[in-house]
C-alpha cells in the first residue's frame, strides 16, 4: 500500500525514486528478518488450533485441526491458522477451501505435526492435503514427521498401494510453502498434483538413503512451479517431475542421499499429458544415484517431454550423472515418449560409474536435438577404470559444444 502512495503523489521524479528505493528496502528487510507469517498484522485473525480443541500429546487432533481450519477458512477477513510450538498427533487431515477470506489464507506450523504411523488409517494418499484453495501460504519454523519409519517395512513397491504423502496440494492456485522441515514420511514428503503457480523454497527434507519411496517433491499436472533454496536427502527421488507438467523451475537444490531430480517415470498412462519447459539451474547432487535423469517407460503409450535445461549443476560422487533411460521397467519394448530439446550446460564434479554420460533413447521416437556444452566429469569409482569416464548414446542426435569430459559420443 505504501508503494502505492509513492508512486501516485506529486513528488519529483527524483524523490519518488529515492523513496521507493528507501520503501523497498523496508520491505525487505521486513520479509528477510522475519517472513510474512512472523509479522504482525493487526487486521489479521489467529486462529490458533488450541482455542478449537487440540492438545499436544498422544490422542489424534485432526477434528481438532479441521474446525480451526473451518473458522479461519470461513472468515471473511484476513485469516491464519496456527499451530503452536508443541508435538502434535494428526491422522488424515484435509484442509479443504475455497476459502471466503481474502488471498492467501495463512497457515503456519511452529510446533511438529506427527503423523499416526498406522497406514490403514488413511484412506487415500496423504495424510495432510490442501484442496480447492486459491491463495494459499504453508510457514512457519515447525516439522511435520510422517512416522514412516514404524510403516517403511509394509511397503510393497511400486505396484502396490501408494503410502500416503506427508503434504499434498490438491487443486491449489497461487500457492506458497516455506520453511518448513518434513522427516520421515510414510509416502512422498509433499506431492503437488493438479495445482497452478506453486512454490517451495527455504525448505528442508529429510528421510534416510533406504526409506523407500520417499520422494522429496513430486510434481505432477502442474504448470508453474519453482522450487529453490532447499535441502532434500532423501530415500527416493530428490524432486519427480511427472506427467501434464510444464513451466517448472527448479534453482539452488541441494540434493542427496537419494535418487537424484528426475523427470519421469513418464508414459505410465493412456493419453499422458506432455512435459515441457522444465529448467534445473544451481543444483548440487551429493552421493545421489543420479543426477539429472530423463526417465520413461519401455512399452509406453506416445507423448512427449520438450524444452528441458539443466544448467550450472555440481555432482558430488553421483553414481550416473547425466542419463536418459527411455527403458525404465522394460527393457525389451521400445517407450514412445518422445524427448526433444534437452540442453545439459555447465554439468561439472564427480561420477562414481564408468558411464558418466548415459543416453539411452527410444528406437521408435530416437530423442531430438540434445546438446551438451560444457562437461566436466572425472571418475572417482573404486574399479579401476582403463580407458577413464565414457559416454552411451543410442538413437539420438546429439550436439557437443565446448568442453566435454567424458569424450562424446562418435
Ligand atoms: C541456496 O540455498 C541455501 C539453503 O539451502 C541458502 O542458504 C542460500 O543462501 C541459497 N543461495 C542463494 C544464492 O540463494
Ligand atoms: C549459479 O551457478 C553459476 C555457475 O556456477 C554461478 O555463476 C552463479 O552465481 C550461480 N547463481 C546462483 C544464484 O547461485
Ligand atoms: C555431502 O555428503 C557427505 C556425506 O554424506 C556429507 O558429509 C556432506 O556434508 C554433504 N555435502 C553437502 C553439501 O550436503
Ligand atoms: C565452462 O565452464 C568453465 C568452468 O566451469 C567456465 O569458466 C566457463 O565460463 C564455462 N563456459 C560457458 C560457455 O559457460
């Protein structure tokens, strides 16, 4: 509002610049110092999870939960729900909008949320999930604790029953989740599924290298998602990026353990929505499997993933580095996920395989325009390696500029 006045007063060019430098700075510094949700607003309502029957301690609070958020959601001013410091048992929990209050409705976690580690308690596939919510901001210095170590023995792979997601966002426009620590999930720490301009940063997540399918960020029918300033170790993929994606960025992501930043499994459904425009820039990968994979189903239905960047990217003993896999699951039949424009640029550290670059594309749709500029990657195996770091490549064209450890493919 402030800004506002600035720019409509009568004052000299000059002076409304100098001020709007002096109120920008302000501002900053408020959001640096102490975040949106820290900040007092004195038009805005708490509603505190306590004042609605929560209790730290060992019963479920999730009805407990749910009216709180009824009563912030159905406020018709600025609202926040708050979860206070203190640990607190929730089973299922949907935060369900729209919302009446103006954008974004608040919600901040101080406390630690814990998840009961019984998955036959939970009918579908999370345990918190926001839907329907246009303008939606998840804070706060707290940790949400899936409890999946209790539950991680049950899990029967990818063909069973999907253990549920610590967070999801369902159907959520315009939507923010910082700060926050996820550990130990049953199923992915947060999925983000059929949502619109979402974006996580500042977060830290953990789970350890064995947990099984314990992906970091999952991604899936969104269009416009960032991702920056986060630590994800993890027993899964790091960020899955999966099918009817597109305007996804991802920017200084620390991953690892884990299974590295993937897009795919693509070409799992009839009629898959494409992937396009996906950039990964700033990211370090330590002691991942891998680093930046490209993965699609052998046997796949036709679609197609287009317009990928990976730029600037640091790989600290990474098993495969650079690979496209278009065999995922069947090595026999050939995917027809088309990939095209893939640009890998200034990809740079250390491989713990022979193999550092791996591009394994489809005989059907072989992968169009691929280009590497820039590669630096020295083996660090434990086999002795004659020849040094090499590369694969079948069934696509690829375009070498720059510097290239290992040396390209003829
Ligand atoms: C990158 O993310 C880390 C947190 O993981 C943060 O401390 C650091 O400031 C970020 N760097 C930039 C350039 O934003
Ligand atoms: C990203 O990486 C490049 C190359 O390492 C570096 O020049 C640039 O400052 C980095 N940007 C950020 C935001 O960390
Ligand atoms: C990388 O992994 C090693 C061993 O797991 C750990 O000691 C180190 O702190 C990690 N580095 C970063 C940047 O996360
Ligand atoms: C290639 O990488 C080197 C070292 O990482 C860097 O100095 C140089 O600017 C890069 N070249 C391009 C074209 O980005």
């Amino acid at each position: 509002m402030a800004m506002a006045i600035l720019f409509t007063g009568k004052s000299s060019a000059n002076a409304s610049l100098i001020l709007c430098i002096i109120a920008v700075s302000f501002v900053s510094m408020a959001l640096g110092r102490h975040g949106l949700a820290g900040r007092k607003d004195p038009d805005e309502k708490v509603f505190n999870v306590l004042r609605y029957g929560a209790h730290p301690g060992s019963e479920d609070n999730a009805l407990s939960f749910i009216r709180a958020w009824k009563a912030a959601c159905n406020y018709r001013g600025k609202a926040r729900l708050l979860v206070p410091k203190g640990t607190f048992l929730t089973g299922a929990t949907i935060f369900q909008g729209p919302c009446l209050g103006p954008a974004p409705i608040k919600v901040q976690i101080a406390g630690t949320l814990r998840a009961v580690p019984d998955p036959s308690m939970y009918e579908e596939d999370f345990w918190i999930s926001f839907e329907n919510i246009n303008g939606l901001l998840v804070t706060g210095t707290g940790t949400v604790d899936g409890q999946g170590n209790a539950v991680w023995k049950y899990n029967v792979g990818d063909g069973g029953a999907r253990f549920p997601s610590s967070i999801k966002f369902n159907h959520v426009v315009n939507g923010i989740i910082r700060q926050i620590t996820s550990v130990n999930p049953m199923g992915f720490h947060i999925s983000i599924v059929l949502s619109q301009n979402i974006r996580a940063k500042n977060l830290r997540i953990f789970a350890p290298a064995d947990s099984p399918n314990t992906d970091g960020i999952h991604i899936s029918q969104t269009n416009q998602v960032s991702v920056s300033n986060s630590v994800i170790g993890t027993g899964d993929d790091c960020i899955g990026i999966i099918r009817g994606c597109s305007d996804v960025r991802i920017r200084n992501v620390t991953c690892g353990p884990g299974h590295g930043i993937s897009i795919g499994s693509l070409g799992k459904y009839q009629d898959e929505e494409d992937v396009r425009g996906i950039t990964v820039k700033n990211c370090t990968l330590n002691n991942t499997d891998n680093g930046i994979r490209i993965k699609t189903f052998g046997g796949s239905p036709p679609s197609q993933a287009s317009g990928i960047l990976f730029q600037d990217i640091v790989m600290n003993r990474v098993k495969n580095p650079i690979i496209i896999d278009q065999f995922y699951g069947n090595k026999e039949s050939p995917s027809r996920v088309k990939l095209r424009d893939v640009r890998y640029h200034n990809i740079r550290g250390t491989s713990t395989s022979v193999v550092g670059v791996n591009i394994k594309c489809s005989h059907t749709v072989p992968c169009e325009r691929v280009s590497l500029s820039n590669i630096s990657l020295n083996y660090v195996g434990e086999k002795k390696s004659n020849h040094g770091i090499s590369s694969v490549c079948t069934n696509a064209k690829l375009n070498y500029a720059g510097f290239q450890l290992p040396s390209p493919c003829r």
